[in-house]
C-alpha cells in the first residue's frame, strides 16, 4: 500500500481519537515505532494490521471505520490535496461523477505508485447513477463510500447512495447505486413581495 494511505490512516485517528489511540493501535498490530514515509510503498499486509488492530482498539466494524476515513480524507486540511484532485472533475457533484472514470489516470500521473481504484459510471433518469468500482485491494469500497458522501457535502450537494460489496477473482467489484436530489428553490424566490420588492 502506497504511504499517502498509511499516513492518511495515522493523521485520521490522531485527529478523531487522540494520538494515545494511534500508539495503542501500533501496539496491538505489532507495529511499535513504526513511521511511515508519504513516498514509500509498504506491504499491503501491513495496512491490514494497522485497520484490524484499529477495529480491536475502537470496537468498530472495520465498514464504518473506513467510511469515516474517506469521509475525513476529503474534508482534512492537511490531506487537501486529495479533494482538489477530486474537485477537477467538475464544479457539481453529477460532474464529479461523470469524471471518475478518468480518476484513476489522472492520479497516476501524480503518482506512479499511488494505488488507485477504477470507475466505470452508468447515468439513468431522475439523476439516478450506478458507480462500478473495481479496486485489486480488498475491503476499502466502504473508504470510497464515505468519500462520494463527503464530496456530496463539499459540493453542497444532497444524495442517496447505496453500497452493494463484493469480492471476484480477489478483486473488490462493488456498485454504488447513487441518487442526486434536486433540491427544490423556496417560493419566496419567485415572490417578489416575499423579499421586499
């Protein structure tokens, strides 16, 4: 795993938890000690450790642990970086969508090294859209979740999502089924009266 995730991991329980927390959590995967470099890659298994001993130390489903973080990811100052790559996509939420699909060269590009999921987006009526996520890391959809959410919240944007998980050939394939609401416009905006004209 590239060490942006891992460093990522450590400044969102440091910020949410307390860095006692984070200590405990390196105790109980084995990792005492351990720091990690933005620019290094470490062994995938290594990230496990550090989520499953997260899990033991807070009593949280690793799921929910997880859609917080990408929650977190995309609202953190100092991980900003990551949210102003999203942001290219588009100035709404429904472009930010239609521009996932080229999220994944885009980062490359950034990041040789970085390991990215791939998106592939089908656009229905009613501003319904069904996200195809295909990530060769299993069990971080649920980081991606609390991302397409916290993106919703930065583009002011009020969406239904739905989370279907599934693992084929050791491969996370999930789906998310992604409703974008239109909100409606307040009638004192079409009552002149209303705003004192």
């Amino acid at each position: 795993m590239h060490g942006t995730i891992n460093c990522g991991l450590q400044v969102y329980v440091c910020e949410i938890f307390g860095p006692d927390i984070w200590e405990e959590t390196c105790s109980v995967a084995g990792l005492s000690g351990v720091g990690f470099e933005t620019m290094l890659n470490y062994d995938d298994a290594l990230t496990e450790r550090l989520v499953n001993a997260l899990t033991r130390v807070l009593g949280r489903e690793r799921a929910d642990l997880l859609e917080d973080f990408g929650t977190f990811v995309v609202s953190e100052e100092r991980l900003e970086p990551v949210r102003k790559l999203l942001r290219l996509g588009g100035e709404s939420y429904v472009e930010f969508l239609q521009s996932l699909e080229e999220v994944h060269d885009r980062a490359k590009i950034a990041l040789p090294d970085l390991d990215v999921p791939r998106f592939e987006l089908e656009s229905h009526s009613d501003g319904r859209f069904t996200l195809h996520y295909r990530f060769e890391k299993q069990g971080f959809g649920a980081v991606f979740l609390g991302l397409l959410r916290g993106m919703a919240d930065d583009y002011g944007a009020l969406i239904l999502i739905d989370h279907v998980a599934e693992t084929l050939n050791e491969w996370d394939r999930d789906r998310f089924e992604i409703s974008v609401m239109q909100l409606p416009v307040p009638d004192a905006v079409h009552d002149p009266t209303a705003i004192g004209l």
